[in-house]
C-alpha cells in the first residue's frame, strides 16, 4: 500500500505535523499544511505559520507558569483566570484572599496531627510543605469542579465549552470538553498521593 498522501507525491504519512490535538493524539495533518513557504514543522493549526513574538521584553522575570519558569504568560494575562485549576499551588496560595487562606490554614491545622502521628519517618519540613500543598490543591479543585459541574451558576461554563477557531479566513465555533475537567482529575490524584504519603486517611494507616 501505498504511504503517499492523495494529491501530495512529495509528502508522505510519516511527515505529520504531530502536535497533540485536543483529544490527546496526535495531529495527522502534513508538515506545513496551511503555512506556504514557511518550511514550518507544525500544521497552520498548530503553530507552523508563526513566527514568534518580536518583543519579548515582557517575558523577563515571569515565573508564572507551573514547571515554564521564565516562559509563562504574560503578567496581566487573565485565560488561566477563569478557574485558575492549572496554576502552581505556591502561586496559588501566595494570590489567595485573607479569608481563603484562612480557611486553608485551618485546614492545614485539622491534618497536621493526623500526619505527625501516622507519619513520623516524614521530616518536619516535608510534612508541612505537603500539607499546604493539599489544602492549596482542595481551593483549586473546588474552582474547577464549580466551572465544569455547576451549570446553573451564571459563571460556571459547564461541561462543554465554545471556542471560536479562524480558518481561511472564516470563523467557525467549536465545542470540546472544559479543560477544568482535567484539573479536577489531577488535583484528585495529586491529593490522594499526598494523602497516602502522609496517612491521613484511615485505608493508609497502619492497623
């Protein structure tokens, strides 16, 4: 069987864009596609027609992206504002409102104990990093959830969400899943590691 592309007899299937589309595989469109003459690597969807910003002035000293340090948004940028499930908990709790972390310390407060006592091999340092971490993570989950599971709130967008994607020129809406829904499965699975970490909860304890 043949591996070239109708239409396309220099190109052939192995030469795909391979960007992670928003189902999480990857691009099978060709090399280039959409981005004439500009030898990109990536399809016209994906980035292969830009030539990046001229001015980056504003990226010096932002460390605003999670594991990006240097490479994040903009300061002042608002999309990760909308349920903020995706931030760095550090930079989380450092943005938190007085009474938010209130709350959040109190619940640091309620585990500490459960911890020191069925986890003592844990140093001291360790043990109150995790559980600020966990705290922090319980506020994000809840923003997200309530985004992507409380459709009735005037300001949750609910399970689906509509973008607006320009293609030759017209612009088209598309649905797909709340990207919050994949912060609420990760901040899941990073509590329950915590929580196994430092037995918080009885199935972790020892009998």
């Amino acid at each position: 069987m043949s591996t070239e592309k109708t239409g396309e007899s220099d190109r052939r299937y192995s030469d795909i864009c391979g960007a992670t589309n928003n189902r999480g595989d990857p691009c099978k469109l060709p090399a280039g596609w959409g981005t004439p003459g500009s030898g990109g690597q990536r399809c016209n969807f994906h980035g292969g027609g830009s030539t990046g910003p001229t001015d980056t002035e504003h990226l010096e000293g932002n460390d605003f992206a999670e594991d990006n340090r240097g490479g994040g948004a903009p300061e002042g940028n608002t999309n990760a504002e909308i349920h903020g499930g995706f931030a760095d908990w550090r930079k989380a709790y450092e943005r938190l409102d007085d009474e938010t972390r209130e709350y959040v310390d109190k619940m640091i407060t309620d585990m500490r104990e459960t911890a020191k006592e069925h986890a003592p091999e844990v140093s001291k340092e360790r043990r109150e990093e995790l559980l600020k971490e966990k705290a922090t993570l319980s506020i994000l989950w809840r923003k997200a959830t309530f985004d992507a599971f409380a459709p009735e709130a005037d300001d949750a967008r609910g399970f689906v969400v509509k973008e607006d994607v320009e293609h030759d020129g017209e612009t088209y809406t598309v649905e797909k899943p709340n990207p919050a829904i994949g912060a609420t499965h990760q901040h899941s699975a990073r509590k329950r590691q915590i929580a196994e970490e430092l037995r918080l909860w009885p199935g972790f304890q020892d009998d």
